[in-house]
C-alpha cells in the first residue's frame, strides 16, 4: 500500500494555495506564472536563498515574492 501525499497549503503575496503533492519553491513559481529572475523571496519574513529554491515547500508557510523596480 502506498501513502497518498498530503496537500500542502501556503500563503504567497497574501492569497492562500494548496497543492496535492509537495513541490518546490521553483515549480511554485513556474505554477503561478511567476518570474524566477529579478526577484527575491521571503519565507516567513526571512529571505530565503536561491540556493535553496530546489526543497520542497513546507505547510503553512507565508512567501513573498518580491520584484525589484526602479525609481527614487
């Protein structure tokens, strides 16, 4: 018998989502048509590296994706 995974919810830029399989921080971005250049991200409103994009999403976690712009 096989374990069937567990949805994993987060928050990200204030708007909820759930997922029925785990994913990374990198396919989070690609599901919700987000750049993955130019941009920074917080987890719980701490940067959390590029480095790390490749792990997989914790539940309940609160993301921020942020863009840089230009301007005084």
């Amino acid at each position: 018998m096989t374990a069937t995974p567990t949805p994993v919810g987060v928050t990200v830029n204030g708007e909820d989502h759930m997922f029925a399989e785990p994913i990374t921080v990198r396919e989070l971005l690609e599901r919700l048509d987000l750049p993955d250049r130019g941009i920074a991200i917080a987890v719980d409103g701490v940067v959390f590296p590029k480095s790390r994009w490749d792990e997989q999403l914790g539940r309940g976690w609160e993301i921020e994706v942020l863009t840089a712009v230009q301007g005084g």
